[in-house]
C-alpha cells in the first residue's frame, strides 16, 4: 500500500491525477488488491471530478461487494442512476452479490427469520431487476446466477427457483446456485433431489452437499461425501472444518487444517476464520500465533473477518496486549472488532479501558464508523457488573433501550441483576427479574442466591430457591448455598431439612473434569 501512496504522491506532483483512467487504476489497485485499502479507495471516489466518475463506478462496486461492508456498493450504483451512468456487463452481477451478501449478514445479527434489512434489499434487487430487464442483460448467465443467489439470500426462494426453471440453458453454476439456496433455507429434501437431478456435477456441488450436511449436524455424512470426492478445493476443506468447530470438535479441525496445508491447498480467509476459532476456544495461544505467523508471510491482510478472529483469538487465549496492538493497527473496523476487543477487556477486569473504548466507538460512529449493537452493550454492562460501577451500569442500559432502540436479551438482564447484586441491592435485582417482559432463568436466581448469602437476606433467598425448584430440580450447588444461608442463620431445623430431602432426592454433586494441552 506504501508504493500505491507514493504512486499517487508523484501524479498529483505532475498534475495527471485528474486523468480518469489513471484515476480508475488507482482505485482498482487500492479496493482490489490483497495489500490495498477500501478506506483509501473510497477517499479516492469521494475527491474524483465529475468526468472520472464512470470509470469508478464498477470497480468500487466490486471492492464494496467483497468488503465487511458491502451495503455500500448500493448508494453508489444509485448515484449511476441518478447521473445516467450505463452499467456494463459487471455491474449488475457485483452489486446483486453485494445486496446478497448483505442480506445474508443482516439475517446472521438478527439471529433468526428475515430482517428488515434483508426485506428492504429484497425490494431492491426486485427494483434492479426490473432495469435489467429494461436493458437487456437478462440473457447473460452471470447476471441471471447472481439475481438467484440475490434473491435466495433474501428470503425469496420462490423468486429464485422461477428464474432457474426459465432457464432453457442451465449451467453447473446455476444448479449450485439452487443447491446452496435450498440448503440455506433448511429445504434438505429439495437439495437431495436436485443434487440427484443434476447432469454433472463438478467441485461446487459437492461441496454444496458438504455444506448441507454440515448444517443439519450430520458431521459423519459430511466426512463421508468429502472423501468420496474426486476433486477437493479450498472450499471443501473450509466446510469441513467449519463443520468440526461447529460441533465443537477442535481438536479434528486443527489436524484437517495442517491435512490441508500438506495438500498444497492455499487456506482461504474463511479457512483461516474456522481454525482461529478452534484455537481460541481451545485455548492453544502457540497455535494461533503460528497461523498470524503464517499470515503475515503469505501476504493476507489481516483486517476484516480474519482480523477480527485474530483479534478475537488473542482475546480469548488471554493475551491482552497482542489483542490490543493488532486492534490498533487495523484500519476500517467492523462493529465485531469493536466488540471483540470491548468484550476482551471486560471480561478480563479491565473495565475502565473497555468504557474508554466504548466511549471512541461512540464517537467514530457519529462520523459514519460502526455502530454499537446488543453485543457491544454486553460488553459494556460486563465491564460495569465487574466494577461495581451501578450508576453507570445503569445509564447505559437505559441508554441502549431508549438511544440505540436495543431491546435487552436475558444476558443484558444477567448483567444488570449481576451488578445490582454486587452492590448490595439484591431486593432491586429480585424486582427486576420479576418485572422483566422474558422468563428468567436458572442463571439469574441463582445470582440472586449467591447474592442473599452474601448479605444474609434469608427470606429473599427462600423465594429465589423456589424459583428455581421451579425450573427443575435444585442443583447440588443451588442446595448447598441454601443450606448455608440456613446455617449462617443459625436455623439448623432448617438445615437438616434441607439436607435430608438431598438425600431423599438423590442429588449428588456432578463430577468434575480437566483438560489441558500437554506441551
């Protein structure tokens, strides 16, 4: 990136930089390439004149459709339209991808079902179809995938499954394109009998039943399809080791990775996502500096997905400072960056600097930087709960609420009872997990619990223990706090009562367990 610079730096010294095919290499080179920077090419776009403007257009676009904010590729094919811009034959296909992928992304935060956001680029696409009707490209194969994987990503799958039966001329790349939307919206048997219907089948298509498996959880029929396969990819090997880190079997993703290397196969930054995972939740910092080693050497640009997973694989192996030193080289952070390193430092005591960098997110947002989400207001409410700082704790929940139009989930709750009863308002906390519009749970009653044998509130602790005999049989640990608090009040008729009906219930402590890497 420091040659592109100097490159600039000379043709704004020599006066062509207000040449628009000059201008257009430059930003090509700034949005598109691995060393390049979407932050810089936007600023390029932004301070081009008038003239250069349709030279820029498809190239930003592009750089918009495979960034962490592909939103962006919409206002700028909007500003086409507005100043009569032609979109040429690439225009259509990456800016469809980029409202597919920010769809998708949109369905992801908003956890289940259809987002507004994703319905809203639904209409969109919906809009931009129609002009490319207008204009004649819908013969184009490219254009017509990519309006099917739009409009899959979008919810419409019925949409989509018409535009492939009008297809007189189907390609291999439209039948993945059917596979992959029928596995997204959970319609296994559809994408058994296509997969079946298929005249040939190439890489993708079985890694679309790779990709099926994996989701519906059967690890084992996915292991199975992925060594029956003639030819494997990147992509086959990232859907099977996303598939062992999403059942939790690390240990099986991290061997399939060092299996992939020794392929002679280039990881994908998607690759390089699933394996940090493993290694943060793992714990094995030494592997997870050796994949940043590998990072580094191999030209990936660490920002983005992979420097968020890097960043987050710091965090949770306990490495604080490199966690915070990779944070402050990135350039555009994505809102789980922010979370991530919020998130870290709260979690790790360091509630002070968590504020702190909650405070700079809140101040790059107002000039168009990420947004904070219910993830971040987590974060921010740990750092709080941690501190025992009540009144701020409760400033930014009620900020969340009413400012950010966030409606609180049961760990928002947690934390807010957490911190009311680290304070010494156990009696708050109780009226607050009461009046709460979702059902508690064990978690929340059992802090109050704790709490009420802290500060010996025994007919306090009595109503939260039968709250949770409501929920199911008493734990041994919920047991033994209440007989505590009994004994600690001096009630041993209360105490042996207790203890007898643990006896006559049969509950047992559970056994425990460790695991450690042996070096």
């Amino acid at each position: 990136m420091s040659h592109l610079l100097q490159a600039h730096a000379l043709l704004l010294k020599s006066g062509l930089a207000r040449c628009p095919r000059l201008q257009a290499k430059l930003l090509t080179l700034a949005a598109l390439r691995s060393w390049g920077s979407l932050h810089h090419a936007r600023s390029l776009f932004d301070a081009a004149p008038s003239p250069a403007i349709p030279h820029l257009c498809d190239p930003m676009i592009r750089a918009y459709s495979r960034s962490i904010a592909p939103l962006g590729a919409v206002p700028v094919y909007n500003l086409m339209c507005r100043r009569g811009i032609p979109p040429s034959a690439f225009t259509f296909p990456f800016l469809l991808k980029a409202c597919a992928r920010a769809a998708s992304e949109a369905a992801d935060a908003d956890g289940a079902g259809l987002s507004s956001l994703a319905l809203a680029l639904a209409r969109k696409g919906s809009e931009i179809h129609c002009r490319i009707l207008h204009l004649g490209f819908q013969s184009d194969a490219l254009v017509r995938n990519s309006l099917m994987s739009m409009y899959s990503h979008c919810g419409h799958i019925h949409d989509a499954r018409n535009l492939f039966d009008e297809t007189s001329e189907k390609t291999v790349v439209s039948w993945n394109v059917m596979l992959a939307a029928y596995h997204r919206v959970g319609d296994h048997d559809a994408t058994d009998r296509l997969f079946h219907s298929m005249p040939e089948k190439n890489v993708a298509s079985w890694n679309s039943m790779i990709t099926r498996y994996v989701h519906s959880g059967d690890i084992a029929a996915a292991n199975r399809v992925f060594l029956q396969m003639p030819q494997k990819d990147a992509i086959s090997w990232n859907s099977m080791i996303a598939g062992y880190v999403r059942v939790k079997s690390y240990g099986r993703a991290l061997e399939l990775f060092k299996q992939m290397r020794a392929s002679n196969v280039k990881p994908t930054e998607l690759t390089i996502v699933s394996v940090l995972g493993a290694c943060a939740e793992t714990g094995v910092l030494d592997q997870g500096q050796e994949i940043h080693f590998y990072l580094n050497n191999n030209g990936y640009r660490i920002e983005g997905y992979v420097g968020n997973a890097l960043l987050d694989m710091y965090a949770k192996c306990g490495s604080l400072k490199m966690a915070k030193q990779l944070f402050d080289t990135m350039g555009l952070k994505h809102v789980t960056c922010w979370n991530a390193m919020i998130m870290a430092l709260a979690v790790h005591g360091h509630s002070e600097e968590a504020l702190e960098l909650f405070a700079s997110m809140e101040r790059e947002a107002s000039h168009g930087g990420a947004k904070p989400n219910r993830i971040t207001f987590l974060g921010v409410l740990i750092a709080c709960s941690h501190k025992g700082l009540l009144k701020e704790g409760q400033a930014f929940f009620e900020r969340m609420i009413q400012e950010y139009k966030i409606e609180p989930n049961i760990k928002h709750y947690g934390c807010m009872v957490d911190l009311l009863s680290r304070c010494g308002l156990v009696e708050e906390a109780y009226q607050m997990i009461k009046q709460m519009p979702i059902e508690a749970n064990v978690v929340l009653w059992k802090t109050i619990l704790s709490a009420c044998r802290v500060y010996g509130n025994v007919e306090l602790a009595e109503r939260a223990f039968k709250e949770l005999a409501k929920l199911g049989s008493p734990s041994d640990a919920e047991c033994v706090i209440m007989s505590n608090i009994y004994a600690e009040a001096e009630r041993w008729a209360d105490v042996g009562r207790l203890r007898a009906g643990m006896i006559g219930c049969s509950i047992s402590k559970l056994p425990g367990c460790s695991k450690i890497e042996l070096i």
